[in-house]
C-alpha cells in the first residue's frame, strides 16, 4: 500500500480526519479518495453539517467500491462504516472509523512502517499548526531518505507517534528542530 494513503487511513481510524487528507497530499487513486471522503465526512461531523457528511459518506461508498476491484486490502469494514454514515449521518457520533486491513494486518499508527509513520506524524503536526513538531518529522523523513534510520530525529519521529507515552519523544523532536531551524537560519547567506 503507497506509505501517503497508509498513513492518511491510519490517521482516519485514529479519529484525525484533517490529518489523514494532509497525509493523502495529493494521491488520486480510489482508495486514497475513499478515505480522503471518509475523512470529509468525519470533519464535515464534527461541525454539525450533516448534509456533507451524508455526500461525503456517499463518495466514500463510491470509491471504496471502485477500490476493491483494484486493491488487495480488505475495505469491508471502513466500506460498511461509510455506508452506515450515507444511511444516518449521526453514525460517526457513535462510532469511530474501523481501520483498514492490508494483507490481513489493521492499518494503524503503530502498525505503520518507518516512512508511513515519519508522513503521518508531520501531517499531524501540520493539521495541528506546531511548525517545530512538523519540521521535526520533516527533517526524520529527509534522514530516513537519506538512509540514516538511526538518526535522533528518526528516533525521536516514531516514539512521538506512541500516543501518551509519545508526548515526551515529542517535545524532544519540537526542541531538536527548533534548534537545527536556528542554526539553519544563523547560517543562511553567510557563504553568497
């Protein structure tokens, strides 16, 4: 599964719909529009516009059924959800988004592997408007890319994704990045 919509369904099933359309960027597949609208129809509920959500849900259906004929995951249970949420809207008051099964495993943060998880954790910190935390997931990924999988910030990018026990890792990462953006800026234009 492409690591953006691994990381956009993982943050789905966490309950982060901006989150999980940040991570999707700009990836068009059916399954990506699946939980692109799934996710349209968790935020469009959380403010209470329940005609989006029926829409949303709706197209969410749509291409959940289009995905399934061309994707080797199992859609039955986010498709269902998204049919129940077309059906009553107020569905996602009730329950959360299941996740999404590839090759039999739950998509979900803890689950992801290094580059799904470093995506996820910076659309988060996006959706979440923290500049450090984001620029810290940010410079883990050019790290992991770079193939230093060992990298502070690598380290530091997965730990911050460990729900409660996350937030220390986290405040790490926002620090090292604060730090490496100074430097960073201290330096600019010394050398033109």
């Amino acid at each position: 599964m492409d690591e953006r919509v691994a990381a956009g369904a993982a943050l789905l099933a966490a309950g982060y719909p901006q989150a999980a359309r940040r991570a999707l960027g700009d990836t068009d597949d059916a399954l990506a529009r699946g939980v692109r609208s799934a996710a349209d129809a968790l935020d469009a509920a959380e403010r209470g516009a329940w005609a989006a959500v029926e829409e949303s849900a709706n197209e969410a259906v749509t291409a959940f059924e289009a995905a399934e004929r061309q994707e080797a995951v199992a859609l039955e249970t986010l498709a269902a959800f998204a049919a129940a949420v077309a059906a009553d809207p107020e569905t996602v008051e009730r329950r959360a988004p299941p996740a999404l099964r590839d090759g039999g495993e739950s998509v979900t943060l803890d689950a992801l592997d290094a580059d799904a998880a470093l995506r996820a954790g910076e659309a988060l910190a996006a959706a979440r408007d923290d500049d450090d935390l984001e620029a810290g997931f940010a410079y883990a990924r050019e790290d992991l890319d770079a193939g230093e999988s060992g990298s502070e910030f690598v380290r530091l990018g997965l730990d911050a994704l460990q729900g409660p026990a996350g937030k220390m890792p986290a405040e790490r990462l926002r620090q090292h990045a604060a730090r490496r953006r100074q430097r960073e800026a201290d330096v600019a234009g010394l050398f033109d």
